[in-house]
DNA sequence: CGTTCCCGCCACCAG
DNA sequence: CTGGTGGCGGGAACG
C-alpha cells in the first residue's frame, strides 16, 4: 500500500520528471525575462517577488535549483539590501560569504544570462545565504529584544515575506520556533506580535515543567528540543540523539530510517533558527563512530521558574504578562487539530516503542567505554563491558528496589502527614539484598559543589539513560520515598533480560493540577479560529475512543503484570484517590472508570485554581508518573513555596532551600522565594487532584515515565536534613519551582548524570566531562551497590566553526 | 560521500 | 473553492 506521503512523493517526481523539460525550457525564458518577478503575483499572498516559486509556478516543479538559478527576482528591495548589508557588515563570516558569492555569482551570472545589477545580487545568493538561519538574523535584526509594549509590535507575516525576500513558508518556519519560545505569538492569521526575549527565560523555565501535546509541529518540536537542552547536563544534545527522542515513532527499524532523516532536517531548521538566536550553537561530539553534530545550549542557565513568574507578574505589563502565558500555554498544549484532545498518547506510545527500541540495541550492544562511577565518587574504572550483559537484570532490581523505597516511603508519609525533619523511613532493608538503600545514583547527586555550597543545588540534569531495568516485583515494601520511582516496561514475558525496558519515572511531585487549566486556557484561548476551540473542547471531554483502547490496554496489561508479580495500586504509583475511587469493579469497569474520572477531572480542573486546593509539596509529594520527555507542570504558583504549609502546621523546620540549576558560574537563585520543606515528599494524603494520578498513571501505563535516580537513592538517616532534601532533589531533574521534568529517556541517550562539579555553564569545554553517562547499577555484594556510569557515549565537543 | 538544509508540493482546515 | 498553514521529503549545495 502506498502511503499518501510516499504517493505524494511518487507523484511529485512524476512531475517533476514530466515537466523537466518544459521546465528547462521555461526557465531559460525565464532567464531571459527576469522581470516577470513583477508579473505573477498570484494570489499567493506577497510571496517574494519571484523566485523559485514563481518560476516553479510558470514552468512547473524543479528540482533544487543550482546556484544562481535564483536569480530571477532582484533585489529590489531597500530594506532586505540594507539589512543584509549591515549584516554582513557586522559579521565577517558573512562577509566572507558574500565576497564569496561574489565570485561565483560572476561566473554563474554570465553563463546564466542574467540580469546585471540588482538581479545579479540575487544571484550571488549562495544556499549559505538563503539559509534559515540567516534569514532568522534578518528578522530578528527587524526587531528589538526588548519591544516597547506601548508600541505596535505586530508582524505581518507578508509583509515580512516580502521585505525578506523570501516566501512565506520559511517565515512560518522561523515564527514556529520563535513562537515555541514565545518570542511571539500569533495574533491572527497573517499576524503575529513580537514579544522579544522579553519573556524568554520565562519560556524557558516554563519549558521545564510544561508538557507538549501537539506531537509533530515544528513549534513543539522546537520546544522539545529546547527542553532537552534545559535537562541535560553537558548542555550538548546530539542530533542524532535529539532525534530519536523527538521521534517516538515506530520502531519499525526502516521506517524509522526516514523518519528519522525527516526529523533531523527538521531540527536542523529549529537549530538554525535557535542558532540565530544565539541559544545554542553548533558543536560536534566526537564518539566511537565518529563524529556528529550536535548543538550546544549557550542561552541563559539560570531558569527559575517561580522567580521568573514572579519577576514576570511584578512587571509593568500585567496584560501582557497574561497573554503570555496563554501564549505559552497555547503553544504547549494546544494542538492545531486538536482532535488530540488530551493526548500526547500517541506519540507517548511512539516514544515509549522506540526508547525501548534503542534501549533494546543499547542492551545488545554494549560497546561504548565504560567509565565507572562509584557511588558518591569519581569514577572507578572497573567496570568491564562484559558486565552488561547482566545491566538489564541490574537494572531492573534497582528499579524494583527503588520502586519498593518509594512504596514504603509513600505510605510512611500517608501515614504520618507531617513532614518529619527525620528521615520518614530508613529503608530497613526490605527483603533480601534487593532492599538495602541503593546509593546508586548517588553519584548524581553529589553535594553541592563548592561554588554553590550556600544553596543546595537542583541538579537538573537529564539522565536520559539506560535505564535500569527493573527485575521481577517480588515482594516489596512499600515505596519509598523520594518519590522518584521507575518502572520498567516490560514485555509482556517480563524478566527478560534481553527486553529493552522503558523506565518510567516517578516522582514524588504530583502531577500539576493547574495542568489542566493551563490546557484550558489555551485550549480557551481565543486566538485560534472558534471551530477549532470547540473541538478541542469537546476532544478534552472525550478521549478518542483509539486513546481510550490503548489505554485500557495498557492498564490492564500492567495490572495484570503488576498484579501478578507487583506491588498494589500503590506501586502503580496510583494517587490515593485514584486508588480510592469506589469502584466495585476491580477491572474492566475499573478501567473506564479511572478513565472517566481521568476526564472528569480535567474538566473539573477548568474550574479549579491550582492554589486554591491544597498545595501539595511539589518536590516532595508522593510519587507521580510523569511521562519521560514530557514536562509536567505545577500549579502555577510559585511551587516550593507554600508547600511546608502543607496540612500539617508544622512543616518546616528544616530550611528549604531552592533547588536551582548548579550552573556553575551562574547564580545561585534567591532562596529566600521558598520556604523551607522537608524532603521527604509530603504528600497530602488526600487532595490529589485527579488528574495527576490518572495521568500518571496513564502514562506510566505508557511506560514514558522515566525512573529517575532520585528514587534509587533511599535516604538512610542522613537523609532527613536539609542536605538529604538537596540530594534528593538534585536527583530529581528540574524539580526545581514545582515543576517536574520527566526526562527523555533516551537509548542513546547522553546526559551526564554527574554533577559537573564546577563547570562553567557555558564552557563545554572540557571534553572529558562531556560524557553521556548511562547510569547503571551494578549489584555487586548484596551490600554494596555501585553505580555505574556507562558513557554511551564520549562526546568531545568540539565547537565548529563552520 | 556524508552532512546540511533549501525548496516547494500538497494536505488540511477555516472561512 | 480559496487561502493560510505547515508537514514532509527530494535532492542540491556544501564540506
């Protein structure tokens, strides 16, 4: 069967094929009368005057036009020849460029026939020159980072269009990725407000704990991408890497071929954008099959959601403060063809497949170096690479070690509401050497490093990693603690070794409640056309009957799975209330049910304002299920804040500190934002707000969430103080400000799980802590447990220059 | 030859 | 049907 697209395709060439001749012929002509740029000025709206597209248009589908074949449309224009001036002006690479294109425009004009003057300009126009980068640095020179909001601030897209020079379709490229960012926001069709960097680093804390829904447009991938740097720690993301997470498509190894092809020629779009902006930059890391690219993050560190917003409220333009982040919100959840609903299913489901794709080849094919890392320490170099073929059981014990931590530690804090400055449970070991506290991932979390010894330090960092695979259920205590917790998606057989295991990842924060408000919102938000809103309504209140299947599948796979070798409900990380929930049908009814309520909640939830309910300490609430790779928001409130609070009158007595990024170099953020909390999650036993749990819950059925080291490391004692809280939260990545960020495991994945103790933020420089670490526990005597740090992969990056 | 990524066809949707 | 959007992948330019 023919796929659309591969018809598309097919018929594409056909006609190109058919008219190629025509076409040269015309082009020719075309040649000869340059000037038609003036003519077919179709309905199209301003598209530049003439170009490809015209002339495609007259003489039908070239392929790529060689260089110099652009020439028909002239360069007629004051502003783009003035800004390009000033900016090659200003850049000597460009300049290069042009004197570049300057040679071989002389060749290329001569034996083109075309046009002197201005059209020659035209000519000398290199692909370089037409690259979307550049074209961004041109519109961006077009505006101030810092738009007076007094001012019109409004862009029309056609109007640019033809001010550029360029066609309409490469500025809906460049306004994706800005308005992924919310550097602007669409005001109408044909018109978007320019917004600036003004709201950037707010956009970019959002992006920390936001969840995408939309799966594939460019603006969500923009951001996906973009949060991917946020997370990780050597702010390196590979391509390659960066696209298979982004993909989640079918494993279907071939198809994935092209998939993955398209994927990265669209990130390469997003990078160029996002290298104009300055965000990142272009790197290369170098690893055993050679060298790829990759993009190094070199925009602002210091992300702090909660300061941002207040800073953001405290600013003179209340109005504008909203609509930004309905903006955002919009541009995270909403989809354009909402039929998604609610959903990021689908591309959960593709995600899930294809990390447990990857993670089955990372399985099978161990080859990378291995460095050490015993826990808390540097590394240790022992580790031989014969040792994976016993990871996946490593892992999957660790995980079901950490999954009983969080168990217990869940129920030691339903039990006992108040957050004790003591450690709620020292993880008696539970049973068998699988209960001992693991350490492992205690290398994640170091202390502080000196530099940031004042303030504890959230260690955001992205474990996107092997994750461990978590062995048979057995028996386990409740959970413990530090809510993070992983769960592993097995295949159906189950303790396979060889089954490549999602993790999932739990944590202790609950799911945002104002989640679903934000949805609302943007769902609400009137910028898109009212149709679409109303579907999008109507999709929230029901899931698609496909969603819905797969949900059920799912639930009832894990509880089947879960049931048989699993904890309860608990282990399932269900919230109370979900666990709660009356229903007299253990199953099938149950299902639905939890679904209904899943729904009902949301809509609930429109209502609801996420400060009115009980906080729930974000940071130290019970486990939740967040979806790998997806950022799941808090309430939209200053999350550490408050949350000592909680219920119980006497939270804090142990300072809280704020868990920020341990960028070296940048700031420690103000503590004083946030009140001290106790560590161990507190968890309103209650008052879970459906939602969270449902999704979780779904999610985890999704098998997206993530484990994250957090939950590894059970807090002996020493845990209860402030310094355990530290740990704990570092290990929890971008925890920070009530957020949670569910990582993106990825197979290949990369991030340093070590601190980088001292790095400087934007010096990424030192190749050797450029190390994507796979976090690997190895159990050695029942009593020790070490982690292992698997660097999938060394990365030396290298900045390019190109 | 691998990487980068421009180009524009065409699907989709709202009006 | 029309026009705005923007997904997508061919294949040219680049290195």
């Amino acid at each position: 069967m023919l796929s659309p697209r591969h018809y598309n395709a097919v018929k594409k060439r056909w006609k190109m094929t058919s008219s190629l001749l025509d076409g040269q012929v015309l082009r020719q002509k075309f040649a000869i009368n340059p000037n038609s740029s003036s003519a077919p000025y179709d309905k199209k709206k301003v598209k530049p005057l003439t170009t490809k597209q015209d002339t495609q248009k007259v003489m039908g589908p070239l392929s790529t036009p060689t260089k110099g074949s652009e020439a028909a449309g002239g360069e007629p224009w004051t502003p783009t020849s003035n800004l390009k001036m000033l900016i090659s002006a200003a850049s000597p690479e460009i300049r290069n460029r042009e004197k570049e294109r300057n040679v071989s425009e002389e060749t290329e004009c001569s034996s083109q026939d075309t046009e002197p003057g201005e059209e020659s300009e035209r000519l000398q126009f290199s692909r370089k020159e037409k690259s979307l980068g550049l074209l961004c640095h041109k519109f961006l020179a077009r505006y101030p980072d810092d738009p007076n909001p007094a001012v019109n601030n409004d862009i029309c897209l056609d109007d640019v269009a033809v001010e550029l020079n360029v066609e309409r379709r490469r500025i809906y490229d460049i306004m994706n990725v800005l308005e992924s960012l919310n550097m602007v926001s669409r005001l109408a069709k044909n018109r978007y407000t320019w917004h600036g960097r003004v709201r950037l680093s707010q956009t970019l804390a959002l992006l920390q704990k936001e969840a995408s829904r939309k799966d594939k447009s460019l603006r969500v991938m923009s951001q996906k991408f973009v949060m991917l740097f946020l997370v990780s720690r050597p702010r390196v993301v590979s391509l390659e890497i960066a696209a298979k997470i982004l993909i989640g498509e079918d494993q279907v190894v071939d198809q994935d071929k092209s998939k993955f092809k398209t994927k990265i020629r669209r990130l390469y779009d997003i990078s160029n954008v996002l290298s104009s902006l300055k965000l990142i930059k272009k790197v290369h890391v170098t690893e055993e099959r050679g060298r790829k690219p990759a993009f190094k993050w070199t925009g602002p560190e210091n992300l702090s959601v909660s300061g941002l917003q207040m800073e953001a409220l405290s600013r003179p333009r209340p109005l504008e403060m909203r609509s930004s982040i309905d903006n955002c919100s919009k541009n995270l959840f909403s989809s354009p063809s909402t039929k998604r609903g609610f959903t990021r299913h689908p591309s959960l489901v593709k995600l899930a497949k294809s990390i447990q794709e990857d993670r089955r080849k990372i399985n099978s094919a161990p080859t990378s170096p291995v460095k050490t890392t015993i826990s808390g320490d540097a590394a240790s170099e022992g580790f031989h690479t014969s040792k994976m073929d016993h990871l996946a059981e490593i892992c999957k014990m660790q995980l079901d070690q950490q999954a009983v931590m969080v168990q217990k530690q869940n129920e030691l804090k339903d039990s006992a509401p108040l957050q004790q400055k003591i450690p709620p449970i020292p993880p008696a070991a539970p049973s068998g050497a699988e209960v001992h506290p693991r350490t492992v991932q205690l290398s994640f979390a170091p202390p502080p490093p000196p530099c940031c010894s004042f303030v504890p330090v959230l260690v955001p960092q992205v474990y996107v990693s092997h994750t461990p695979v978590r062995a048979r259920p057995a028996t386990r205590p409740p959970p413990s603690s530090t809510a993070v917790r992983s769960m592993t998606f097995e295949s159906p057989r189950g303790a396979n070794a060889k089954a490549s295991p999602v993790s999932v990842t739990m944590t202790g924060q609950r799911l945002p409640e104002a989640s679903p408000a934000l949805k609302r919102t943007c769902y609400e938000s009137v910028e898109r056309s009212p149709a679409k809103i109303k579907r999008t309504e109507t999709n929230s209140k029901s899931v698609s009957p496909k969603l819905f299947e797969i949900l059920q599948a799912r639930l009832k796979d894990r509880r089947g799975a879960l049931t048989s070798s699993r904890a309860s409900a608990r282990a399932l990380h269900l919230e109370p209330e979900f666990n709660k929930t009356p229903h007299n049908n253990p199953h099938a009814v149950e299902h639905s049910t939890e679904l209904q309520r899943f729904l009902e909640a949301e809509d609930r939830q429109e209502n609801t304002q996420n400060h009115a309910r009980a906080t729930p300490t974000p940071e130290c609430s019970g486990p939740t299920l967040i979806p790998t790779g997806y950022l799941i928001p808090f309430p939209q409130q200053p999350l550490l804040v408050k949350e000592t609070s909680t219920a119980n009158g006497e939270t804090n007595k142990t300072p809280t500190y704020i868990y920020h990024t341990p960028t070296a170099g940048s700031v420690a953020p103000p503590p004083k934002e946030f009140t001290p909390s106790p560590l161990p999650l507190h968890r309103p036993a209650h008052r879970v707000s459906p939602n969270p749990s449902i999704l979780n819950f779904t999610l985890q059925n999704l098998a997206l969430i993530h484990n994250t080291h957090t939950a590894t490391h059970t807090p002996p004692a020493e845990q209860a103080g402030p310094i355990a809280c530290t740990h704990t939260a570092a290990h929890t990545p971008l925890q920070t400000h009530g957020m949670i960020f569910v990582k993106p495991v990825s197979p290949l994945t990369l991030i340093s799980l070590q601190q980088p103790t001292l790095t400087t933020p934007k010096s990424g420089t030192a190749p050797q802590q450029c190390f994507f670490h796979t976090p690997v526990s190895t159990v050695l005597p029942p009593t020790t447990t070490k982690t292992v740090y698997i660097p999938q992969r060394r990365l030396d990056v290298s900045s390019e220059e190109h």
